[in-house]
C-alpha cells in the first residue's frame, strides 16, 4: 500500500466516524445525510484507487 492508498484510507476512516458521532449527537438530518453521502462517495473513490 503506497502513501496515498494510506492517507485516503485514514481519511475515510475519519470521516465513518465523524458520520457516527454526528447521527448520535442530534444534529439535523440534512447535515448528517451530506455527510453521510460525502462519505459514500469518498469509499468510493478510495475503493477503485486500492483495486487499480
């Protein structure tokens, strides 16, 4: 695994958690949906750069 494979992993991690937190903490639906999706995409995208 090359450094940016490491780094966008990190980066999804963080944002997992910041999704969860977010869900738990009572904020609104709207933000944590954005978030939630952010999120989506970002797995995404870090899906195909570790399978390429």
């Amino acid at each position: 695994m090359e450094m940016f494979d490491s780094v966008m992993v990190f980066m999804l991690a963080g944002l997992a958690a910041a999704t969860v937190m977010s869900y738990r903490s009572g904020n609104e639906k709207r933000d944590v949906g954005f978030l939630a999706a952010l999120t989506t995409l970002w797995g995404a995208g870090t899906a195909a750069a570790l399978l390429a």
